[in-house]
C-alpha cells in the first residue's frame, strides 16, 4: 500500500495540461489541423503567386495574409491549445485549490480524499498511467487524473506503486 498527500499548485497545473495535451485524442487533433493547415497554407500561397502575376495585387495579399494565418497555426496551434487547456482547467480547479488530496493505493485500486469528497477507484476505473516531467500520472475513464511526485516518494514506494500500476496498461 502507498500513502500520498499533496496540495496542488501551479506546478501540477501546468503537468495536468501537458498531460491532457498528449492524449491520443488531442495529438491525432493536432496532426490532422497540421496536415489541413498545410495544404491550405500552400494553396492559399500558390493563388497569391498567381494574383500578383495577374496583376490583382489586392487580392494576392489577402490570399497571402491567408497562407500566413495557415502556417501560423501550423507554428503555434500546441502552444494555443495548451494556453486554452491551462485557462479551462484553472476555471475547472478552482473549487478544489488550496485543499488536501491523499491517496491511497492498494491491490484493489486507489482511494482518493479530497476536500469535495471521500471515493474508491477499482483498477478496471483506470485507462492508462506514465510519467511526465518527474511525475507519475494515472488517467480515469472519464480522464480525471491521480498526479504524484515522484521525488516525494520513498523507493520501496516507487517499487510498490510501480508493482501495483501493473494492473493498469501504460
């Protein structure tokens, strides 16, 4: 069994989102948003080139200004998606920052105390765990997420949990 106490900050805010924003669900968003915003950047560009050739200046630069707006979303769209994430998630939390949560980790799943409540997690609650930026995460079905820091873990805690996150696919 591993017993483990935090109160959340702006640090797990911040590995919250990320780990939201790895999902399988957000990456294949971003790729297929990269992939569109591609072929509409190169469109939108190659008609600009034709405009200007023309002699339609005006409407080369609006098409220019779109291929622009194309490849910037192509540039930045992470970081977009990562700052709505980060607001939302804020709005989200705010009843419950501030507040004590423990878990506590078993054979039969994890017990979570927070200020909100008292509840049991079976394994079979949980679709996958990892690790990101020093933390080891576990993602619910309805994708809450149980964060922990490693660092604030003894290692025949880390051995324990590790044993036990094998009911769990990674």
């Amino acid at each position: 069994m591993v017993r483990y106490k935090t109160e959340p900050g702006e640090k797990e805010q911040k590995i919250l989102a990320e780990i939201s924003l790895n999902t399988p669900n957000n990456l294949k968003r971003r790729k297929v948003t990269s992939a569109v915003s591609a072929v509409l950047c190169v469109i939108y560009a190659a008609f600009a080139v034709w405009m200007f050739v023309r002699g339609f200046v005006d409407n080369g630069f609006l098409l220019l200004g779109f291929a622009v707006l194309f490849l910037l979303i192509i540039l930045f769209y992470k970081k977009f998606q990562l700052s709505i994430m980060q607001k939302v998630m804020k709005k989200k939390n705010n009843a419950v920052l501030g507040g004590t949560f423990e878990y506590v980790i078993d054979d039969d799943g994890v017990a979570i105390t927070s200020p909100l409540g008292t509840g049991k997690n079976n394994w079979s609650a949980f679709d996958r765990w990892g690790e990101q930026d020093g933390y080891i995460y576990l993602v619910r079905l309805d994708n809450n997420v149980v964060l922990m820091d490693k660092s604030r873990l003894t290692p025949d805690e880390l051995k324990e949990l590790e044993r036990l996150l094998g009911n769990v696919k990674k």
